[in-house]
C-alpha cells in the first residue's frame, strides 16, 4: 500500500517540479546515455540515468507512471463494474437471465485474454482510449462469477426474504441489502485487476499496440531502451523493475484487503 501511494506521490510532484515534457535539448549528444547517479556538461544531475536522447529517466518514469496508473484504474474499475452488474443480475434474477450471463461468462473465458486483446486492439487504431478500453472489457469475468456466487447465496438468506415480504421491490433489495455483502471478492479482484491491467498495458505497449509516443508509458519506455540493453541497460531495466513493483503491490494489497474483510 505504501508503495502504490509512493508511485502516486511520484507520479505527481516530479511532473510539477520539473514542468511538461520537451523534446528541445541543447545537446544531446552530451545528455545521451548518462549513468545513474550522474552529472551531464551541463551540470544537470540525473538520478536515474538519461535515455538515448538525453531525456532524463526520473521525470519520463513520472510521466508514464501518470499514464501506467491511469490505464491500471480506468480499467480495473470498468471490469470491475461490468463484472458487478452482470454477476447480481445472474445471481439475483436466477432463471434465464442466469443461464445466459453465465453461458456468455463462459464463452469469454474459454477465449485467451492475450490473443483477444490482441486482436481488439489490431481492429482500432492504438492508443490510450483503445487500451483502457480493450483491458476493461476483456477482464470482467472473474468478478462476475464471484459476484453471482455470492448473490446466489444471499438473497435465500432471512433479511432479504423480510424486505421482500414488506413489500420492498426486487431492484431495491440488490442494491441496497444484496450487494453490499457481496462487494467483498469483487473489491480484492479490483486490486489484483489494477496490477493485472498495468502488466497488460506494459506489454501492448511494448508491441507497439498500446500507448503510442511520444507519451511516455512504462511499456513504450521498456520498448525504446531495448536496442541499447548493451550500452545501458537502465534505460529499460528501471521501467521494467518499476512495473514489477507495482504489480507486487497491487498484490499485496489485495491480500491486505481480503485479510480486513474476512476480519470484518
């Protein structure tokens, strides 16, 4: 948790402190390449090295864990919505509402993720709206199927045949009495989801299918440093350990947070 709240902070003062991002350097053939924890001619000190253009890693780390961040959330929460709505109408509605959901729940899982992501991705134009979009829809699911078990168990229980006998309507009883105790597995998918949606971004972007530069992702920025894995391997390997960072953190959490609602 303290991580993803130091990749939050980061992600949020350097790009202040430092301004928005140029492409106007006076020398880059004196900037280009620079080690961590050095100074170019210049006298600027970089502390994480600089890229093939002399661009310094620490601020486009920043700027592309604004962008890495984004994408994990934006997609993590619309998976997570989806998966919610069409898991409670399954659990709740039962009947062929149930047997459709959950026959389409199926089909989507018997697809590869990656191939299907792939192949959504090829059909649009590349791009950060493609890429949220294409992870959101393709990882709903896991919640889905969590949330219409626990709603199928739910609504046989006592309080929720009391509303309906005093005459509360169907929709009322899902949302404020069903859901409520059903949102715990679907919040710790989230958190899983949020790491798992960064990795996939990294990824489309390091093919090329994701985020396009010139705005920086964790991915594109794995991409851009691997033909100079020879003369400096930092360029890729800092974004890379960051991405691994996260991910772990996005698991931690999700543990910590099923640890605290199972408590609760």
């Amino acid at each position: 948790m303290y991580l993803l709240a130091a990749m939050a902070v980061l992600s949020l003062v350097v790009p202040l402190l430092h301004g928005p991002l140029s492409s106007e350097l006076a020398d880059i053939v004196a900037r280009r390449f620079a080690p961590p924890f050095s100074r170019t001619p210049d006298g600027a000190f970089h502390l994480l090295g600089t890229d093939r253009f002399g661009r310094d890693l620490l601020v486009r780390l920043a700027f592309g864990a604004q962008v890495s961040l984004m994408v994990g959330l934006l997609a993590a929460l619309a998976s997570t919505l989806l998966g919610v709505l069409l898991g409670a109408v399954a659990g709740y509605a039962g009947g062929r509402w149930d047997r459709a959901i959950s026959a389409f729940t199926d089909a989507m899982l018997a697809i590869p993720r990656v191939p299907l992501l792939l192949l959504v991705v090829v059909l649009f134009a590349p791009g950060l709206g493609v890429t949220v979009a294409a992870i959101g829809l393709t990882g709903w699911m896991t919640v889905a199927r969590l949330v219409r078990a626990d709603v199928r168990s739910l609504r046989a229980r006592a309080f929720v045949e009391a509303a309906a006998a005093l005459g509360v309507r169907p929709p009322v009883i899902l949302l404020r009495h069903v859901l409520p105790h059903a949102m715990g597995p679907a919040l710790v998918s989230a958190a899983l989801g949020v790491g798992n949606a960064i990795m996939l971004e990294a990824g489309l972007s390091f093919l090329g299918l994701g985020v396009q530069p010139p705005v920086p992702s964790w991915g594109n920025m794995i991409a851009a440093g691997r033909d100079a894995l020879v003369v400096a391997p930092w360029i890729a390997l800092v974004p890379a350990v960051f991405v691994a960072l996260v991910v772990l953190a996005c698991s931690l959490a999700a543990d910590a947070l099923e640890r605290r609602l199972a408590a609760r």
